[in-house]
C-alpha cells in the first residue's frame, strides 16, 4: 500500500530501538499495535455504513422508479383506452352484406335480329 519494504521497516525499528530503549520498545509496540487496529476497525466501520447507505439510496431510487413507471402506465391506460372488440358482423335484413347478395333487376333478354 505504501510501498514500505523490509529494509525499511528494519531501519525504524532500530531508530525506535535507539529513542525509546529496550525497556519502553515492548509497550510502545503494544500501544502502536492497539491504535492501529482501532483505526482500521473505525474506518471500516464508516466504509460498511457508507455502503450500507449507498446500497439503500439505490433501492428507494429503484422503488421510486417502478412506482413513476406504474403511474405512468396508468395514465397511458385512462388516455387510450384498449380499442373495444367490434360485435360479430352479422347482416340485418334491411340492409345487404354485400352488392352481390342484393336483389338483382331482371335481366334483359337479348334481342333476336328479325328477319325482313
């Protein structure tokens, strides 16, 4: 994470060796060790909530969405309402279906040429 390598770490050590002395090494440890962890642990436990929240934001925006989808499915329903089914084409007596079921005119009879 920091790019600290073993070399590194050996070195603050022995300066922390020189400062503090062998006494006073053992419990500074100690007590680095214990900061340390609290640390981590409360920066965890602010990342969890953080995504804890995150993760809640994204179900009420999801819930918000379907409601405003639902809403508007509602309102293309009152604005065009399903086409009503035609009732069966059945022909009335008063009225043809169709030309060629109309009575038809007497057909004329085709004139025969009369001889002189």
């Amino acid at each position: 994470m920091f790019g600290i390598g073993f070399g590194e770490l050996l070195l603050v050590g022995l300066v922390a060796l020189l400062v503090l002395g062998p006494e006073r090494l053992p419990g500074a440890a100690r007590t680095a060790g214990l900061w340390i962890g609290r640390l981590k642990r409360s920066f965890n436990a602010i990342k969890n909530e953080v995504e804890r929240e995150i993760g809640a934001d994204e179900i009420r925006r999801q819930l918000h969405n379907e409601q405003i989808m639902a809403m508007e499915q509602q309102l293309k329903n009152q604005i065009v309402p399903p086409a009503p089914v035609p009732p069966a084409a059945a022909p009335t007596p008063s009225a043809p279906a169709s030309p060629s079921e109309a009575p038809s005119a007497p057909a004329a009879s085709p004139e025969t040429p009369r001889s002189p």
